[in-house]
C-alpha cells in the first residue's frame, strides 16, 4: 500500500518548483522509499505478480501391478512448487471394490521425489495372504516450509491414473504326478501373467537341499522330470518360481510332492471318502477306505494327506499305518470355513524295499472328491441400521454346507455382550433365517447391543451341534452431533498455540455425543472440499480431548493453512474394534457449521486487508496522472462487490493535503465465490498530509467487516521524501461476535511492502 501512496506523496510538489526535479527523479524511480531497500517505479505499484498459495494435485498415480514379490513401487508426476509428497494407502481384499476415504491410511508423510517403495512383506513367502490384497494409493503434492495449501489427492478413478497395485506371487496350483507314471513325474503350474521364465527346483527333503531342474519359457506351464533308473519309485519335492520380462522374479512355490511308480507297485485304496465329516463336527474329520489290497507277502502300511480350498501343499497327516486301519480322524489343525481333500496311499515294505501306490483318485478334480469341512461360522456377515434406534440388523452369508451337493440344514445363533468385546457370555438370539434374499443374504433384525459373534447349529446322528463363534463384530456408532469448526477464533487454547509458516492460528472442532448411542472414540477429517478429498488427522484416537462439559475437540494445526481458505472437517464416529462409517455431512450443512479457519496474526491480517486497498487505489485517474497539476481534483470509484472509495487533492498552506474516504468497499469475495460472502469490507480514511519537502503523515483508521474483522490506524506512518518512510500502523482484529481477539499493537510499516 506504501508504493501506491507515494505517487499521492507528491502531489505537494506541484506549488514549488524546487520541488518538481525531486518529483520527477521520483517518477523515474530514482529516489528510495526507506533509504535502504530496493528501488522502485511505478509499473511496480500496479502490476502484482501472480502468488502461489497452492498446489496442483499429480496428475497420474501408477502403481506396479505383479512386478514385484514383496514390494510395490509407485510413481506419480511432478508437481511444479512441491517439495514433498504425501501417500496414502487403502487395502482391499477384491479386485472390484473400490476404497472408501476412511479407508485410506497414511503410509509415509515426506516423500521427497516422485517414486516411492512400499515394502509389503519384510520375509515373503509362499503363501503369504498379501498376495491375495490390492492395494490403492493415492498422493497429494506438499510445500510446508513455504506454507502452500496442500493439493488434493489424486483421483483413484480417473482414467489417466492405474493406482491400483499387487505383489507378484508365486506360482499357484503346483502339483506333480504321484504314481502315474514308471519314468516321468510332471509337475504343472497355473499361469503367471508377465512370467518369461520358469524354474523348476527338486529336493529329496521337504524343507531343505532343493536344486534346480530347469528353467523353460513362459508360455508352458508344466515340466516333465524325466528320472533315471536310481530314481525311479523315489519320492521327491518340486517348488516353481517366475522370471519376469523386468527381471524380478517370485518367491518359490510351496513345495509338492511327486514320484514315479515302481513295477510291482500295489494299487492304490479305492473308494476314499469322508465319513459325516461335512459339517457334522467341529473339531474333526473321519476319512475311510476300501482295505482290500493284497499284502503281496511283505507288510502293507497306509499314508495320508490332505490339500485344502486355501493351501494346494500336501500336507502328510498320517503315515505307516497298519492294514488293520480303514479309517482315521483328522483333528491336526483344521479351520472352520475351509474344504480340505484327502489322499491315501499304499505302501509295502519286502525284502528292505518299499514300494508305494499311487495317490487315490480323491482330489478335487476327481469324480468322488474325498471332501469334508467342519460345522463353521459364517464367514461373512455385516451389521446396519434398523427403523428402531434400539435395534440393529445383521446380513450373513450361509455358513459353508449350506450349498450343493450338501444342503445342510442350518440355524445361526446370534450371541451379544455389552461389556466384553470377547463375547464368552451364553446370553443369545436364536434366529432361525429366513429365505435367502436375492442378494444371497441372510437378515435379522435384532435388539442393539456392543458386541456380537455367530454360531451356526445343525442336528448330528439326531443331536444338536454348534461350531465355533465367529470373530466378534458390532453397531457402527451413530454420527457425532453439534459438528462446529471454530471460526478465527479468541480461545485462549488456540491464540496460546503456535501458528504456522502462513501465520494461521490452528482451528478448534468440537462435538457432541450422539443423540443415542456412544461411540468408543472418533477419527477427524479435512478438506478444502465439501464433499472429497478429505484427509485424516488423527491416527490415535487418544489424539481427541474431553471438554468439562462432556463434549469432543481436536485441535488441528494445520501446517499449510492459508489466510482466506475455509476448511470443511468431518468426525467418524467408531467402536472399541476401530469400525465406524457414519459422520456429520460437510456437503449438506445448511448452517456450515463444520466449516471453519484460523485466526491470523496482526501482520498477516494487515497483508490481508491490504490486498483490497492497493486494489481499490490502483482504479483511481488523478492520482496516477503524468501532469503534477491534473492530480489535483476529486473522483470517486467502486468497488468491485460494493461500496465506494473518494478521493481528493488540494493545495494546503506549504504542501498538500489529500483525503481517502472508505465506505463500504469492497473487492473480493472469500475464495472469490460470491455464496461464501465478502472477505473484507472497508469503512473509513487514509489521509495524507505533506510539507515542501514531501515529509508529513498519513491519519485515518479503517474498519474492516467480513472474514477476518478488525481495524488500521494509520496516525503513526510517517511519510519521507515523498513516501512511507517509518513508523507503525496499530492493528487490532476480532472474531465474528466482535469480542476482541488480537488487542492493539504496533505492525511495522514494512509489512505489506513483500514481494
């Protein structure tokens, strides 16, 4: 504003023609404005560079997709002015769904360049369940130490962004024949999508010595082992790995095992099969078969094992069984929710040799699949609202059995607790279900309670069977009320706090209760935004304080706030298991109560104010006239959005004596959107008065309405040579209820003068 009042400064070289030479030197920006700084010209005072206050968002997010077996390298494009970069990321079980932004973490908040390593797994392996995730990331762009606004996130859904990424596992479905043939063992593999090579590695140990085989091309997917004389009739294990076209490669495979047939081998058992072992336990499986092979004259023995729906491994449960036994119970380590195919083998020891059968046809490709499951729990279930704010309801998948070729009869026990998320108690609902609904999905609607587990039941030889409980579950919280984002706020609490690099006060939001329920804690939310793009503040929930009052607040300090950005924040309400979807609505709150921004220091806020008077100025004719006398006169302008700025310059006694009347002027609107009101609305003078030497004074005090409310004293600016040369303006700001925020202190008259 200084620069801009210079040319007015003059206008008392215009009686004294000593004066004018000094006038015109100034003109050509020849005379310093504090004796000190930089020179300056007119096209200074009305030409404002453009300002940087924020960040474009990246434009694209690529993440590596199977490239890597426990990394996933992402890389984004630059963004002009960031100087870090902050990543988030969202893990999903299904390749179709899409992440929510409470599902969204931070993963590393500085990222110095536009490449960044997420190391998934620290010991991969062969069968880690991370290979089943995938993984969405999205990034926004950060310059905290100049204090730009912080840009959105990108866009997980935009055509030009492929932000979802996996690990490369390894090769799945090995097996390898087991008796089918005298001198071969082939051992197949699914495709891997990107694998130029395969290698093949064997071992005469399951966990130790394996050497490679051979490495063939990718476009085959099994390997015939071709065995010498030596070899054949001799067990051995197979593990596979890939080679991409990048040169990475997987992790090894779980091991399978494989062998030839020796002549003379017996025959494999027939008729495998599980006896009352799908779903009528809980703890086990009874496996059975025809004991009808011929001991050949030595001693017959039987071996079992077991695959699974989750693990194609062969797992040995049994082995050196007499021929006395035609079935056995598996208890070893069984999970609910799980198909597990079971194998017997023949063995006969003659002479000191061993000779082994073939694996029976049982597997689940076979014609009779060996299959048995425990009585489960469901394995997917969910909770909603119901009509009545005392009740809930809970969708379930049928527990496994319930489908063909089973059809097992089931009803599920709907177990609750109020106090232990354990849930030991025997207290239940038992619901008998109703018909499946189109989506596939059981319902009830049950009386509210903290914590839930189900049971599914059946009847067993005509007695009454319950599995296991399933993990517990519970009511996602109601949305917290009375959402309120302080608004340049005066608590103590706040002032007292450090403001940032922009010279914002941090922003208080606080909260209540819901109306009938309490959640165990809640998550904070922020965005320029009112409907996307929201970033989560707290991580720990202990990060939220209790009021003496009862009610929530989170302070959040936001270190790219800017002065004259509203900022829209959203509370999750969750439960003891940290699950929670339900939030006040940013989008729809008619009062914007939840719609908040910082106070700024006395030096920013004259910054502020003074965007719109070196606007308002800059429209003024006399005083930027060429002639010295044609800037005497008077004119009036208007603002932009309202109100008017009065000008007038007159000769008085040995100088000059101009007078800059404010009324209800106004330039801009906050965010320059015209719904969200006027930033600054000026009422009042900035006078100048001036001797033959250019020397004098400025008066006046202007008073400000709108975003950031206060006032300018301008008695104490002293002006030299034409210009500001010293001195102080008093500032003094308020919040919206007029209630004194920063009191009367002194700004220096250098501020506003930064480029």
């Amino acid at each position: 504003m200084k620069k801009l009042l210079k040319n007015i400064f003059t206008l008392s070289c215009m009686a004294f023609p000593i004066l004018l030479t000094g006038c015109y030197t100034w003109w050509q920006g020849k005379v310093d404005m504090d004796n000190v700084t930089e020179q300056a010209n007119l096209a200074d005072f009305f030409y404002v560079a453009p300002v940087i206050t924020s960040l474009d968002s990246p434009l694209q997010v690529l993440a590596s997709q199977g490239l890597y077996k426990d990394t996933i390298k992402i890389r984004w494009t630059e963004v002009e002015n960031a100087t870090s970069y902050r990543i988030e990321r969202a893990v999903m079980s299904s390749a179709d769904a899409l992440p929510d932004e409470g599902d969204f973490t931070v993963i590393k908040k500085y990222v110095y360049n536009n490449l960044y390593e997420d190391k998934i797994l620290s010991n991969a392996g062969d069968s880690n369940e991370e290979y089943n995730n995938y993984y969405y990331y999205r990034v926004c762009a950060e310059n905290i130490q100049k204090g730009y606004e912080s840009s959105e996130y990108t866009d997980i859904t935009s055509s030009s962004t492929c932000a979802k990424g996996w690990l490369l596992s390894p090769p799945q479905n090995v097996s390898a024949w087991k008796g089918k043939s005298t001198d071969t063992i082939r051992i197949s593999w699914d495709f891997l999508e990107g694998a130029r090579y395969y290698t093949i590695l064997r071992s005469e140990k399951q966990k130790l010595g394996y050497e490679e085989v051979e490495t063939i091309k990718g476009n085959k997917n099994y390997y015939d082992d071709e065995l010498s004389d030596s070899e054949k009739g001799c067990e051995f294990y197979y593990k596979v790995y890939a080679t991409l076209e990048n040169g990475s490669s997987s992790e090894q495979s779980a091991w399978t095992l494989g062998y030839s047939l020796k002549e003379g081998a017996p025959a494999a058992p027939e008729n495998v099969h599980v006896v009352d072992g799908c779903g009528q336990s809980t703890s086990a499986i009874t496996i059975a078969w025809d004991n009808s092979i011929s001991n050949q004259g030595g001693e017959l023995t039987f071996n079992v094992f077991r695959t699974s729906s989750v693990d194609s491994s062969y797992t040995q449960i049994y082995s050196n069984l007499s021929d006395t036994y035609s079935q056995i119970d598996d208890k070893s380590s069984l999970k609910p929710g799980v198909f597990y195919y079971y194998y017997v083998q023949s063995v006969i020891e003659k002479d000191g040799e061993k000779s082994k059968s073939s694996f029976s046809e049982s597997g689940p490709d076979s014609e009779n699949p060996a299959v048995g499951f425990l009585l489960s729990p469901p394995s997917t279930y969910e909770i909603t609202d119901a009509d009545s704010e005392d009740c809930v309801i809970i969708r379930w998948l049928p527990a496994i059995g319930s489908e063909e070729p089973y059809n097992n009869s089931y009803t599920y026990n709907i177990y609750y607790d109020d106090t232990d998320k354990t849930v030991q108690g025997t207290t239940n609902i038992l619901s008998f279900p109703p018909e499946l609904s189109e989506d596939g999905y059981y319902q009830a609607e049950v009386t509210k309670h903290n914590f839930y587990k189900m049971s599914t039941s059946t009847l067993a030889g005509g007695v009454s069977l319950e599995s296991a409980r399933s993990s517990a579950f519970a009511p996602n919280p109601q949305a917290p009320t009375n959402v309120t984002a302080s608004k340049t706020s005066g608590e103590e609490e706040l002032i007292s706090l450090s403001y940032n690099t922009n010279e914002v006060y941090p922003v208080k939001i606080s909260w209540n209760l819901p109306a009938n329920d309490i959640p165990y804690g809640y998550y904070v939310y922020r965005s320029t935004k009112k409907d996307s793009s929201f970033r989560k503040l707290n991580d720990d929930l202990s990060e939220v304080q209790t009021a003496s009052d009862g009610s929530f607040y989170f302070i959040d300090q936001n270190e790219t706030a800017r002065a004259g950005t509203y900022y829209y924040y959203k509370v999750v309400s969750v439960n003891e298991l940290g699950k929670g979807n339900k939030s006040n609505d940013p989008e729809n709150d008619s009062e914007n109560a939840c719609r908040g921004y910082g106070a700024i220091t006395r030096e920013q806020w004259f910054r502020e104010y003074n965007k719109t008077i070196m606007s308002s100025q800059a429209k003024l004719t006399l005083m930027h006239k060429a002639n010295d006398m044609d800037k005497l006169g008077s004119e009036t302008i208007k603002g932009n959005i309202s109100g008017t700025l009065g000008y007038n310059a007159a000769i008085a006694g040995l100088g000059a004596k101009i007078t800059m009347p404010y009324t209800n002027y106004c330039d801009f609107y906050i965010g320059d959107d015209a719904e969200l009101g006027p930033y600054f609305t000026l009422n009042g003078n900035t006078d100048t008065s001036s001797n033959m030497s250019a020397n004098g004074n400025m008066s006046g005090t202007v008073k400000c309405t709108g975003m950031y409310p206060g006032y300018a004293i301008y008695d104490n600016l002293e002006i030299k040579g034409g210009a500001a040369g010293g001195g102080y303006y008093i500032v003094q700001t308020y919040d919206l209820n007029n209630n004194t925020l920063l009191s009367a202190a002194n700004v220096d008259w250098k501020v506003g003068e930064e480029h």
